[in-house]
C-alpha cells in the first residue's frame, strides 16, 4: 500500500530547483514558401547536444512535495530488451488479425494489425517495406508493397496508412476489411539501408501515398539522438485532406525546426493556403533544395508514375534504379545523389 508523507520540515532549504517553461509553437497548416530557403538547405547542421530528458518533480507554492514510499511488491517487472524481443517478419509470410480501423479521410483509412506474441516487434530495418497478399476467389493472388507508419520496434502490432484508389484491387480489399479478418504480409522488402549521419542532408519528394517510406526514414533520424541529418520534404496532394502524416509531420517540424522543414504543394488548395499550387515544379525544388554540388546529400522520390517521370524518371525494377532524367537532371543532381523508393 502506497504511503504518503508530507511535512514542512522535509523541505531542504539548501535545495535550488529553476523550472523554465517553454512556450510551443502553434502548429503550421503549411510552410510558406516566401522566405530565405536556400540558406536553410546550406547552413551547417547545428552542433551535438544531449538530448538525454532529465524529469524533476517540483511541488509549487500551494501545491506540496508529494513523498512516496513504495513496497518491494509495488515494483515492476524488468522490461525486455529490444534484441530480445522476438521478430515477426523473417522471410514468411504471416496472418495478422486486424485489430483497429481509423479513418483518416474520405479516401484514407489506418489499420493496425496484431502480433499473435505480443511481446514480438516487427523485425523490420530502415528503409523497408512489407509485401501484402490478397486472393480474389477464382483469381490470381493480388500482390502490393506497402510501408508501416508505427516504429519498428513496437511491441504487440504495426499500422499501415492505406488510401483507396478506383479499381485497385488490394486498397479495395483492405478498405472492406472488417476488424478480426485477417490479411498476409511478407518481410522485409529491404529499400535503403539507413544508419545515423549516412548523410549530412537529405531531400525528400513525396506524392500521395510515397509519403509512407519517407515519414519511415524521417521518424528513424529524429528518434536517434546521435543522428544529426537535416531533411527536408517537398510532398504534393490534390487537396489539403489528401495530406497524408500531417500531424505526424507538423510534430516533426515544430519538434526539430532547424533541422526538418516541409513544403507541401496542392493541385486544388483552399482559400487562404499559403503553401505551393498546382505540381512540383523546376523553380521550387530549385529554391528549397541543397545545390548538387554539397557533398554527402541524397535526395530521395516517391510517388504514383508521373511524379517520378516528371521528377527523377521510374525504376526499371526493384533492383535496378534506372536513369537519371527529369527535373532533378535538369538541376544537375547525378544518379548516385538520388533514390528511387
């Protein structure tokens, strides 16, 4: 049984304690493209830190220091380390139970499948993704790679951010599922391997659903302490809603504002949108994007067929990157500065 003490002579007079309250920033609908870009995309990435939280409880004027006293039974049980945690996804493929459905938009759904070991993670390396298998009865298996939205090292489930297109048949599929149904997925699909500070700045493009395995690669650096990547996205929609992430992203950015800044650019932007209009265009990567000529930056792309053909050229296939053509071309980026997810 939990006991609480608390008297005026426990208080330590020699004990100093400053609090400093940091006011946050209110959350942007959208960056403005109106301002000094090209010397974010250059200036040096801000010096190490330690960036280890300290928590101190402070009991203010009025309020009291609250002293706790607790049993050997109250204590709780050693947490298993990641690495000892077992993986889910080694090669096979494996039947996960749909657990919850979340509607994000009209067209958007995130479902989160569960480990039958609730204790397993995923198993899954930065960048990679998961292959998805659906059977329509009298055809042929539907095969379609998708890329989780929760952290790799979850215990107990993962999510995956879906959107619905016409006529395709596995968003179709997923969109009808109903909680407990089960669907197959296989991993890992190895992308790009990542480690900390493999780059010292990297370019993410992303339209529609690509947004998927760059908020994968974005949420790796900036979980990793040690990691000192700069990222900047450059991601376009049809419409405000369309944005996939976004609070995920808006975190991201009010978290880390030196070091992650999004642009986001809509075919059909409301009234007052202070973001970019109509497609990705030379001019505008041109502004917020490093120069080719910085050493260490990758600039990754992905997003439906005429995304890539306008901006980088499409993959042969997953394992051949194909030409560099394009926007990025133009811009005078070589083929070994840009990935294709």
């Amino acid at each position: 049984m939990h006991q609480t003490l608390f008297h005026p002579k426990l208080l330590i007079p020699s004990l100093q304690l400053k609090v400093t309250m940091f006011a946050r920033q209110t959350f942007r609908c959208a960056q403005p493209l109106k301002q000094s870009f090209r010397k974010y995309s250059t200036e040096g990435a801000p010096k190490k830190s330690n960036l280890t939280p300290v928590y101190v409880a402070v009991g203010l004027a009025g309020v009291g220091i609250g002293l706790y006293r607790y049993s050997s039974s109250s204590a709780a049980p050693a947490a298993i380390k990641l690495e000892d945690r077992p993986k889910v996804f080694t090669g096979d493929w494996v039947d996960l139970k749909l657990a919850e459905i979340e509607t994000l938009s009209h067209n958007t759904k995130r479902f989160r499948f569960e480990f039958d070991d609730k204790e397993a993670v995923s198993g899954l390396p930065v960048a990679s993704a998961l292959l998805a298998k659906y059977k329509p009865e009298g055809e042929k298996a539907v095969l379609r790679p998708y890329t989780p939205t929760s952290e790799e090292d979850t215990p107990g489930y993962l999510e995956l951010v879906v959107k619905a297109y016409p006529g395709g048949p596995m968003s179709e599929h997923l969109h009808s599922m109903n909680v407990n149904q089960r669907l197959s997925l296989k991993g890992p699909l190895p992308k790009y391997p990542w480690e900390a500070n493999k780059h010292d700045h990297i370019c993410l493009i992303a339209g529609g659903t690509g947004i998927t395995p760059m908020y994968q690669l974005a949420r790796q650096i900036f979980k990793n302490p040690e990691d000192r990547t700069k990222v900047t996205l450059v991601f376009g929609n049809v419409s405000e809603e369309d944005i996939l992430l976004k609070k995920e992203l808006h975190e991201l950015e009010n978290t880390y504002p030196q070091r992650f800044r999004a642009f986001y650019v809509l075919d059909n932007p409301p009234e007052g949108w202070t973001g970019g209009k109509g497609f990705i265009t030379k001019e505008l990567l041109k502004t917020v994007l490093p120069e080719p000529k910085e050493e260490n930056i990758k600039v990754f792309v992905c997003g439906p067929p005429g995304l890539y053909k306008a901006i980088s050229g499409g993959k042969v296939s997953p394992k051949d990157q194909g030409e560099l053509t394009g926007i990025l071309k133009e811009l005078g980026y070589n083929k070994e500065q840009v990935f294709k997810f």
